[in-house]
C-alpha cells in the first residue's frame, strides 16, 4: 500500500461526494441542525415544567450527546455509497485497479474520504451543542456540564471507530448491492444499535458512563477490525475485474 495512491483516491472522492449537493447538504445540515436543536429541548423542557430536576440533567446531556453517534453511522454511508456503488455501475473501478495500485490502498483512500469529513463535522456540531448545552443548563446547575471524561471517550475513542466499522460495512454492503438507494438502505441498519443505545439513555435505563464507552469502544474496534478482512477479502482484484457486473 502507497501513501500517494491512498491520497490520491480519498481526493477525487471527496471532491465527487462534496460536489453532490444532497451528500453536502447532509454534512453540514444534519449535525448542526441537532446542535442547535437539542438544547432548545432542554430550555423548553426547563421552562414548561416549572423547571428540570438537576438530578436529571447529566444523563440527558450525555443522551443528547449519544444522538451524533447516529450521525456518525449515517453520513460515511452517504459518501461510501456514492463511491463504491457509483463506481462499480460506471464501472470505473476496474480500470483503476488494472493499474498497479493496490486493493488496500483503495479501500483506505475510499475509508479517509467518507471518514474524514463526517467526523469533522461531528466534532464541529459536537462542540456547538456542548457550548450550547452548558449556556442552558448553567440556570439549572449553577455551572455547566461539558466536558466529562466520557465525553471525550466518546469523541475521541468511540466516534472514529463508529465511523471506521460503518464504512467496512458500507464495502461489504456495495459489492452486492446494484444500485446507491438500495446500498444506503441495507448499510443504514448500522444506525439502529445506535439509536437503541440513544432511546434507552435517554429514557434512564442505561448510563452513558466512561466505563460504558470503553466497553462500547471495544467491541466496535473489533468489529471494524473483522469487518475490514472480510471487506479486504470481498475486494479482491480478480473478482472485482471478472465478476463484478
């Protein structure tokens, strides 16, 4: 694998996803939109309920904060999508790779160029809620809440690997699927543990604690490490070139 192919592949994909208005608009729409959103919540929870319980106020911020994670397995697939499957029914993928490059400098550069922005804008939104999120509940508590240490675990830990094992899904989603809607759809399932994981925090039966993001983080990573062999696998040259339809 060559540092200059996987670069040269992650940017003239990203050039083709931010050139599509839908892939863009998601990007930057979707998690700033929640930024703003979440915190009018709890201002207007705050505010009809003749005021939130201080107790409570932790879990739902680490909740609300949970609910980017469904961010993260929902925009890489947009871009992978439109990548792979655009690719494989233009069917400008084989040529590329009857060129020297390697397989695994594909599947890395097409990895960086749906993960790279999705977690940029993430962590942007992310930081927006957070300051948001502290303005509102400073009334309630007397200070803010954000950071904690989970939500750094969470940022930092847990959100890259998200995004690493949603594109290997994404790989192993596209080299079956025959068109971009239907490989969005199947590979969006991805988001439902997720949002399981969100509706239960929220509701107060699970916590949202450090010691449950690492546990998270561990078995994500492992899972994104399987699901990238098998995706190396999938993507092997000579099915790719005889195969492929």
């Amino acid at each position: 694998m060559r540092v200059d192919d996987v670069w040269t592949i992650a940017r003239k994909d990203l050039r083709g996803a931010w050139q599509r208005r839908g892939i863009r608009n998601a990007i930057v729409l979707f998690p700033l939109v929640a930024a703003v959103a979440l915190p009018r919540v709890i201002v207007f929870a705050d505010e009809r309920n003749g005021g939130l319980p201080p107790a409570v106020v932790p879990g739902l911020l680490q909740s609300f904060l949970f609910f980017f994670m469904i961010a993260i397995t929902t925009l890489p697939t947009a871009i992978a999508a439109y990548s792979l499957v655009g690719e494989k029914v233009e069917r400008s993928l084989e040529p590329m790779l009857a060129t020297p490059v390697s397989v695994s400098s594909v599947l890395v550069g097409k990895m960086i160029a749906a993960v790279v922005p999705t977690l940029l804008s993430v962590w942007t939104a992310s930081a927006v809620f957070m300051v948001l999120a502290n303005r509102a509940v400073t009334p309630i508590l007397g200070h803010g809440w954000f950071p904690q240490p989970e939500t750094w675990l969470q940022l930092l830990v847990l959100m890259p690997l998200v995004a690493l094992m949603t594109v290997n899904i994404d790989i192993l989603v596209s080299a079956r699927a025959g068109d971009v809607r239907s490989a969005q759809q199947i590979a969006g399932l991805t988001t439902l543990p997720f949002g399981a994981i969100y509706m239960a925090a929220e509701m107060g039966s699970l916590t949202l604690d450090a010691a449950m993001m690492l546990r998270m983080s561990a078995i994500v990573a492992a899972v994104a490490a399987g699901t990238f062999v098998v995706a190396r696998r999938t993507f092997d040259r000579e099915e790719i070139l005889t195969r492929w339809s």
